[in-house]
C-alpha cells in the first residue's frame, strides 16, 4: 500500500510540473500575440513612405514562427501530461522526465501547428490588413503623380 501512495504522489508532482510548463507557455503565446500586434500596429501608423510598410511583415513572421514554436511545445507537454495520468500507476519509467521530445511523432510538426486555425486567423489577418494598407498607400502616391 506505502509503494501505491508514493506511486500516486510521484504521478501528482509530475503533473503539477508539466502543467506549470503548460502554463508559462501559454503565458509565452499570449505575450507573443501582444508584441506582435503592438510591433505590427505601431510600424503601421508610423508615418513614411509607402514601402516602409514591408517592415511590418518582419515582426508577423517572427512572432509567427515563435507562437507556433510554443504551442507546438506546448502540445507535447499536453502529450506528455496524458502520458502519466494514463501510465505512472503501472510503471517507473520516464520518472520525472520532462522532455517532451519523445512525444514529436504524436503531436502535429512545426509547420502544420504554424497554420493552425488560431495563429492563422490571427497572423493571417495581420498580414491581409498590412498588405491592404500598402495597397491603399501605393494607390494614394498613384494618384500624386
């Protein structure tokens, strides 16, 4: 009975730990959303010529890729924290082991977490309005000359 007790309290640890990893990347994501659109929208209304705006691209793609970095971590910590609810009463193996790395088969690459519906609605939609401002700004030098 004492090895089912610490059994049982080794399995809560564990969890408390992955889901504190879980949760500083969630925080990660949502501070990244932040930057980027503050970035974004601030190199918008700086005022100046017309393909300045392109800038404005470089903080959607390396905010994008960062998100999609940490919610793709974040699914394997997901992974990994289902792995000991569902196995730490039956076996030892991989005690307090918190690498996630052994679960990249199980969760979506990179690249496919990258265009997922949440970060593409909300990278994507940066990118469709940066490209209509430029649109509407060449559209407006067009009709100066």
């Amino acid at each position: 009975m004492a090895n089912d007790e610490r059994t049982k309290e080794y399995m809560i640890r564990e969890m408390e730990m992955t889901q504190r990893v879980i949760d500083r990347l969630a925080l990660n994501s949502f501070a990244v959303k932040g930057w980027a659109v503050t970035l974004v929208v601030g190199i918008l209304l700086f005022r100046g010529p017309a393909h300045q705006v392109w800038i404005a691209f470089l903080p959607i793609l390396v905010f994008w890729y960062l998100d999609a970095y940490f919610l793709w971590l974040e699914r394997m910590y997901r992974t990994l924290f289902e792995w000991i609810r569902d196995n730490r009463s039956k076996t030892d193996e991989h005690l307090f082991d918190m690498n996630p790395h052994r679960f990249e088969k199980s969760v979506p690459s990179k690249l496919r977490t990258a265009f997922s519906t949440t970060l593409v609605c909300l990278y994507g939609t940066m990118a469709i309005v940066t490209i209509l401002y430029l649109s509407f700004l060449l559209l407006l030098h067009a009709g100066d000359c």
